[in-house]
C-alpha cells in the first residue's frame, strides 16, 4: 500500500496487465473530506 505509483501510458492507454486494475482504498474509519491527484507528465 503506497501513497503514490507511477503508471505508464503508450498510445493513450493505460499499461496495466490482463487481472490489473487501479482501486482506491481508505482504511480510515472516521468520515472526512479526501482528495485524490492526478499528475500527467510527458511528451506527446
């Protein structure tokens, strides 16, 4: 459990494997506000 990874995109397409998925988990049990960012960086 990381609090950031680093995914590569080829030809405008995620490269996860056949069973890969990106989920989003929040062991916290207390109700609050969460932000989750996005970073886009590379070439065209």
């Amino acid at each position: 459990m990381k609090p950031s990874f680093t995914i590569p995109i080829v030809d405008g397409a995620l490269t996860l494997g056949t069973w890969q998925q990106i989920v989003f988990i929040d062991f916290d049990n207390r109700p609050r506000r969460r932000s989750l960012v996005i970073q886009i960086a590379g070439e065209r």
